[in-house]
C-alpha cells in the first residue's frame, strides 16, 4: 500500500531515495547481488540476495532483519566485496 503523501513530499520523498540508493555502498550491494544472481542461475528465481547471510532468500524472509527489527543491523554486519571500481571513488 503506497504512502500517502502531497505532491511536494512525493518529490521529495523520490529525491531522497534516489540519493540514498546511488550512495557507494547500495551500488556495491546492487552489483554484488547482481553478479551473484548471474552466477546463481535459475535457483535465484523470485529471491533476494541476503547481504548479511550471504545466500538467496525468500522475498518475505529478507526483510526486517529476520524478524530482530531493522535498528540492530549495521554496515558491518554485510559482506559486501569492495570492487577496484567502488575503490577509486571513496
């Protein structure tokens, strides 16, 4: 169920998102998760890439920190490799 929100806090609310999912570390996690569905063929079919865990997962089960609420994870709680190319933007 979308959020309901005026005009102005829908756009703002899309630029704040838009900023947060292009920080380094969400696009490392993106193109982690990415090169691991590649690898992982057709067993990745509607899961989700578990950063924490390291495996795929059902949607539902990868969300909400699996069921500990969202406030205890952290940063370093995910593997995330770092590529050469995150490197050099840091």
């Amino acid at each position: 169920m979308p959020q309901k929100l005026s005009a102005a806090a829908k756009r703002a609310k899309a630029a704040r998102d838009k900023a947060y999912a292009m920080t380094p570390e969400r696009r490392a996690k993106k193109a982690h998760a990415q090169r691991e569905r590649r690898k992982a063929g057709s067993k990745a079919n509607g899961r989700d890439y578990d950063h924490k865990d390291g495996r795929f997962k059902s949607i539902s089960a990868n969300r909400g920190n699996d069921g500990e609420g969202t406030k205890k994870e952290g940063k370093r709680k995910y593997r995330v490799p770092i590529t050469r190319k995150a490197k050099k933007k840091r």
